[in-house]
C-alpha cells in the first residue's frame, strides 16, 4: 500500500469490533486512509467512516487485536483507498488490496486509482444490445447475457451456486471477440478449500491468463470484504474503459457482502432498517452494480453477474428484493431440479434478462432465436401446470396430450437445461437442441414460431 506523510493522532477514544473511536476533529475527512499502529508497532490500513467535531470512526481493515486506547497511533494519509491498475494483473491472484496471493510479484502499476471509481454519465451510457455467451443453455437460450447488463443470479445454500460461478468464468466470451474479452472474478468470505476449488478449476480449463481473482477468506476481517468487489470493479474500469476490452464481472457471495455491511453499522451504532441491515443498503449496493454498462464512442464494457445466497431461500428477503430493483432481470437456482440431479439446476420460469431481447436475432445470436425461446418457455411453463394436476388424479388418468408435455419436461430439464459442469455449448448448438426438443409436441402446438422456422429446423 502506497503511504504518505500527515496528520498524527495519539491515544483513541474506544474500540468496537473493527472499529476505534478518536475524538473530533476537523483536521480529518471522511473516507480518509489512516494508518493504525499500535503497541505492537504493526502497522494496519484504516479508512475514516466517520468525521465530526463530536467524535471520528475509523473502520480498520487487518482487524483491531493488539490495539489498546492509550498506545494506538494513528496517521492521516491524506488520500482516499486506492489500488494498482494494470492488464498485467489478468492470469493473478490477490486480496481484497490486489496484494499478491499467487507468490508472485507485486503488479508494476503506473497508475493507482480510488476503489469506488467515477460515476458513469447517465447522458453518455450506451444501451446494452450485444450477445455475451456464456456456454450454459439455460442462460443462453431462454435469459440471454447482454453486454454492459447486471444478470444476477440467485441461489439457496447448499445449491451449485459455487460451480455455476467457476464455470461461468471458465466458458464466458464475446464471439468473435476472445483476445479483447477478461474476467474479473471477485469471491467474498469463502472458505479456503472453496477458493482453492475456483482457483483449481480455472487454471485446468485454461481461462487463468484472461482472468484476475480477487479473493477475501472467511476468516479475513469482516470489513475487507467491503473492499474486495470495489477493487474488482476498480480493476474491470480500467480494462474496459482505458485498454478497450469487454470485461465479465462474477460476484460472488453478495450476500456475505451484506453481513459484512450490517456488522461493521451495527458497530458504529447506526439504527438499522430491514432484517438489521442498514437503511443504505439498496444505495451501496446501487453504488456497485451501477458500475457495469457501456459508454459511448468507447469500444469496452462492463458486465456483471453478482451471485447471492437467499437466506431461508426467500426470494423476498432485503438483498435479493432490493438486487432485483437494480438490475436488469435474475437467475433463479431451484431446489427441486437440484435434487432431481439436474446441474446447472436453473428455473427459467422466474428467471428473466430485462435485455434479453435486444441482444438476440439476426446478426448477433441467429434470427429464430426470440420465438424459439418463447415457445421453449411456453410448453415448459404448461408443463408444469400438467404436473400439479398429475399430483392430484395421477399421471394414468391424464390425457395422451398431457403426458406428452409430460415427456417434453422431462427430456427439456435433463438435456436442454441439463449440462455436466464441463460442457460448453455454443449459441447455435443450444438453439439447434432446443428445436430437438420442440420435436416432442405436435406441430398444430407451435404457436410461437413461425411455419418457415418450422420448415427450416424441424424437417
């Protein structure tokens, strides 16, 4: 971390969990780097939270163990938070700070840049309308990624969220355009052999050159994974803003994220608002999704696919209620595909892109792409509505018809939703086996494509 030469401080006013108290003072800003050295003469980066002439609160990072009110000093660096930028750091590994976590050198940066970045003009954004595949079908094919989107994915624990993370990292890319394409990849409070377990698994799909992992432990202080997907999205601005490429931003846990969020107001006393967290919630997590998008007559972008954990798998609950305003549509993880052995056990009947259909057809994924969906979404939909009727009278007492659909559902779950974790299917392979499926139903049923796309793919 750079340092510089300020304001000294001696003695604090109290402790609190991450937090030390100074008495007031105008000679310190909010968001300010301090650095905290106590009786251990261990130096520690701080950031100013508070700053009033009543009293200063002071957020700090390595954690405040060994620190006590009378031998604490603390020094102003007269700076906000700011991390190396550099296209070197794609194929590395590093902390919340972008500290090496590889053994490998510290990035040769000519540039430093402040973690919560620069607003984007709203007058100058782009409208995102550009295909970004991600070689899962069920994404692809029926919740289309688009360039410059915020597509979250929302899971339950214990559900793959973990392995659909890794794997979007893996396959993700722009058609046509793979040499100017990155990945910034941003995981909070994982478990050390999770970390291992992406780390490994992007190295052996060969992605690792493209990628940068920025990676806070559960055991690191709660406060750091504060930092960690701002130091992402500070490294992904650069890349895409300055160097010209197309960068996928993977978030993962949000919700960790939020705990961390609620811990460190609770410990400066803040009255808390929904389920205990902070009032702000919807405004900082605003502050990091409204990072992603596209800026006119520049050829990068920015997309985002945050993944979070639904606590007691509430759809409802604060953060995936207040993600959804944000962002432009979800990704919904179901329980029951996932204990039916379906992987990746997506829903796509809750699951929606906002901007799906300004990023598909002609010229950017094939022309039959829109009604394909729709009809692919329509059957599926009708099948389980027949499901719950067959629950009721049971499937003998249904119509041919219904079980027909009965079949399509099944088939439609294992193999067109269905993928092993290493498989990475193109656009034209998922909307070909999406036809494959339609094959199932009779044709006087497909409504929702056209009688030339009938002729053409079901011949």
């Amino acid at each position: 971390m750079r340092t510089e030469s300020g304001k000294v401080f001696c003695g604090l006013k109290g402790i609190s969990g991450a937090l030390v108290f100074l008495q007031g003072s105008t000679r310190i800003s909010y968001g300010e780097m301090v650095e905290v050295v106590g009786d251990d003469h261990r130096s520690r980066t701080g950031r100013v939270l508070i700053a009033s002439a009543e009293t200063v609160a002071i957020e700090v990072y390595e954690g405040t163990e060994g620190l006590s009110p009378t031998g604490t000093r603390v020094r102003c660096l007269n700076r906000g938070l700011e991390v190396p930028v550099a296209a070197e750091m794609l194929g590395r590994t590093f902390d919340s700070f972008a500290r090496p976590l590889d053994r490998g050198p510290a990035p040769l940066a000519r540039e430093w840049r402040d973690v919560n970045g620069a607003a984007i003009n709203p007058a100058v954004r782009a409208y995102p309308q550009d295909f970004l595949q991600t070689g899962i079908s069920a994404i692809d094919g029926m919740n289309t990624l688009v360039r410059g989107q915020k597509l979250p994915i929302f899971s339950g624990s214990g559900l793959p969220h973990n392995q659909l993370a890794a794997q979007i990292v893996q396959q993700a890319e722009v058609p046509g355009e793979r040499e100017g394409f990155a990945v910034i990849f941003a995981i909070m409070g994982a478990n050390r052999d999770v970390a291992e377990m992406f780390r490994r698994s992007v190295e052996e799909s060969g992605a690792l050159p493209r990628v940068a992992m920025f990676v806070n432990f559960a055991d690191d202080p709660a406060v750091e994974r504060l930092v960690t997907p701002r130091t992402a999205l500070t490294l992904a601005e650069y890349l895409a803003f300055d160097r010209g490429m197309h960068v996928l931003v993977v978030m993962t846990d949000m919700t960790q994220y939020c705990e961390a969020l609620r811990e460190v107001a609770s410990a400066k006393g803040e009255v808390p608002s929904r389920k205990g967290y902070p009032g702000y919630l919807y405004s900082d997590l605003a502050s990091l999704y409204e990072r992603a998008g596209r800026i006119e007559d520049k050829p990068g972008s920015i997309t985002q696919v945050p993944i979070l954990t639904m606590p007691n798998d509430d759809i409802t609950h604060p953060i995936p209620d207040l993600t959804g305003y944000i962002t432009e549509g979800q990704i919904v993880l179901e329980r029951d595909l996932d204990r039916a052995g379906i992987y990746p056990p997506i829903n796509v009947l809750p699951s929606l892109s906002r901007l799906m259909s300004d990023g598909i057809g002609e010229g950017r994924t094939r022309s039959d792409h829109a009604h394909l969906s729709n009809q692919l979404y329509s059957a599926y939909a009708y099948t389980r509505r027949i499901r719950m009727l067959a629950s009721i009278i049971g499937e003998e007492e249904l119509a041919g018809r219904d079980r027909m659909y009965l079949d399509f559902g099944r088939n439609f779950e294992k193999e067109f939703i269905g993928q092993s974790f290493t498989t990475n299917r193109s656009i034209e392979h998922t909307l070909d086996l999406g036809w494959t499926m339609l094959r199932q139903i009779p044709v006087a049923d497909l409504t929702r494509v056209s009688e030339a796309e009938i002729a053409e793919h079901l011949k």
